[in-house]
C-alpha cells in the first residue's frame, strides 16, 4: 500500500543515468485510484454489497485524488545530489523554526491554507 500514493515522475535535467527502480510496476496511485473505480462500479450493480465497501472507497477514492493533486507525489528528482533520486521530495530538507522534509512543509502549507506560507531555508 505505500507506493499507492504517489506516481513519482523522474526528473532528470542533468541527463544523469537512472537506476533501476525497485518498484512493483503500476502499483502506484493512478492504479489505486482505477481499482476504486472497479470496485464501485462492482458494488453499484450488487444491491447486497456491504455499505463498509462503499464507504471505505469512497475514502481511498477522496483520498488518492488528494495524493494526486500534492505537486511532490507526482514527480522525482534526479541529479548529482540525488542520483538515486529524492523519493518524491522525502530527501529535500527545509527549516522552519525546525529541520523539516520537503514533503511535511508542503503538508503544513496545505492544512493552513488560510494564510500566506511562512519562507523556508533549504538545507540539503
């Protein structure tokens, strides 16, 4: 289930040669996201099908849109820095009044969106 959130994208300015990914192919979140709607459209011609199925769909569904629309789970860097990549921005650290990954400081712009983001400094 942890490759379900993302469908990290190589970036690759510097032309650097990739490694081999170690990933299950298609088991990422656009995969999910076509198996919720296998699944309801299953449950939708079963009357008898479990309101529990439903609902937790409809969850993973609302969910995996969300994952989908975080600008960090669709891509992955790729350069001298991280020949490896950066697993989605997992590698990049900011501080803002603490060390943070880039991927928990875009979390925390996103639940106060209500106010302007706070400057972060790239610490590598």
């Amino acid at each position: 289930m942890a490759t379900w959130h993302f469908a990290d994208t190589a970036y690759n300015p510097e032309n650097i040669t990739l490694p081999i990914s170690t990933r299950v192919p298609g088991e990422d979140v656009m995969w999910a996201l076509q198996g919720c709607m296998e699944t309801f459209s299953s449950v939708a011609k079963n009357p008898a099908s479990s309101p529990w199925i439903w609902s937790f769909q409809l969850r993973a569904l609302i969910h995996f849109v969300g994952d989908v629309h975080q600008p960090l789970h669709n891509g992955q860097l790729f350069d001298h820095q991280f020949p490896n990549g950066d697993e989605g921005g997992n590698l990049y650290v900011v501080f803002l009044f603490q060390p943070l990954f880039c991927v928990a400081y875009w979390g925390l712009q996103v639940h106060h969106a209500d106010s302007p983001p706070e400057p972060a400094l790239y610490l590598g």
